[in-house]
C-alpha cells in the first residue's frame, strides 16, 4: 500500500492487527518472518492489501483482551482459520506447547495440568522420566506447605523412631546400603578381610 491511508483505521486495534500479520508473512526483513513467511504462512488474497476486508471478515476485537489467532497454525491468515481468541486460548494454540494424548483426547500439557491440579513443570519432569499420562496425571504431586515448602516430616522411622516421610529416616536409609568400593586397592583390601 502506497501513499497516505483514506480507511481512517490506522490508530484501531484491528489495524495493527493486520499490519503485524501482513509484515511476518511477507517482509523478510520482520523479527518474525522466520517463523511465518519462511515457513509458508500466507495472507489470502482477500486481505493482503484491504484492512477494509481484514475487518468486514473478522469484524472488530470484542474487547482489548482478545488477540488474532489461527486455528490451524500450519495454514495462513484466512476467514476461515482466523478467529479472535483470549490470549490464554492463543497461548495453548501455540506449535511449541507440547501436546499430550490422554484418553484419546490431544490437549496441551498446561490444559491437562490445569484439570488435574498438577504443576505444569512436575508433569513435565515426570513425561520425560518416561511416566504414561496416565500414571503422570492419575498420582497426586506431595502436598505443600502454605509458605510453598514440602510438609513436615510426619512418620516415625522404623528403626530408630525419628520423624520422617518413607518407612526410614535418611541416616538409616544410608546405613542399610551396602558400602560402595570404587578402587582397585579398596577392592583388593576388602577380598582380603573377606578371606580370613
């Protein structure tokens, strides 16, 4: 588009929306052009040029809390992939969230933790130790404190009674591992006290 603007939408929420989508699909010289124009994302011909048909197909934000989104995001900017969506929807419509199966459905990971109660870096951390979904979102996380702290210790020990959360305290734990011989010269000591 050359020349000064007659539309009278320049300053409008719906204006820098189409601009923003415009420059990362076609300038490729834009900061985002890499993740759009260099990926095949387009603007349809209806709206390339015409903020004018940009806002007859969108129509106008519904409130300054809503933001463009495409349904698909391996397609372009269309009226039937556009859609105006709150930013925590477009934030879980986004190819980096990582997506997670469960029950035959395909969710985002933050949409399955926010059901389930579960903090989004303890899923996580559990599928990359290779948990199911499953098992991941079925087993509650420990309980915290108020101040974020894990709960006290409330279980005695079985063997010398201290308060602990397993059946042993940590010194007991480690008392009833075997001893580690890492050298040569340790193993050689340890055979011979082993033969006499």
């Amino acid at each position: 588009m050359s020349g000064k603007p007659s539309h009278g939408l320049s300053y409008t929420p719906e204006y820098k929306a189409w601009q923003t989508l415009r420059l990362r699909c076609t300038v490729p010289t834009n900061p985002a052009y890499k993740d759009y124009g260099a990926r095949g994302i387009t603007v349809c011909d209806r709206w390339v040029d015409s903020v004018e048909n940009f806002l007859a197909d969108m129509g106008a934000k519904p409130s300054p809390a809503h933001e463009l989104d495409r349904e698909n995001n391996d397609k372009g900017y269309s009226p039937e992939n556009c859609r105006w969506v709150t930013r925590k929807v477009n934030d879980r419509n986004r190819r980096s969230n990582r997506m997670v199966e469960y029950k035959g459905e395909t969710q985002a990971l933050v949409h399955w933790c926010e059901r389930f109660g579960i903090r989004q870096d303890t899923a996580k951390k559990r599928l990359d130790a290779g948990w199911t979904p499953e098992k991941c979102f079925g087993t509650a996380a420990r309980e915290k404190a108020a101040n974020g702290q894990a709960k006290p210790l409330t279980h005695p020990c079985a063997t010398c009674d201290a308060p602990t959360r397993g059946a042993l305290c940590r010194v007991c734990e480690n008392k009833a591992r075997p001893a580690r011989v890492n050298s040569a010269h340790e193993r050689e000591i340890v055979a011979r006290a082993a033969s006499r």
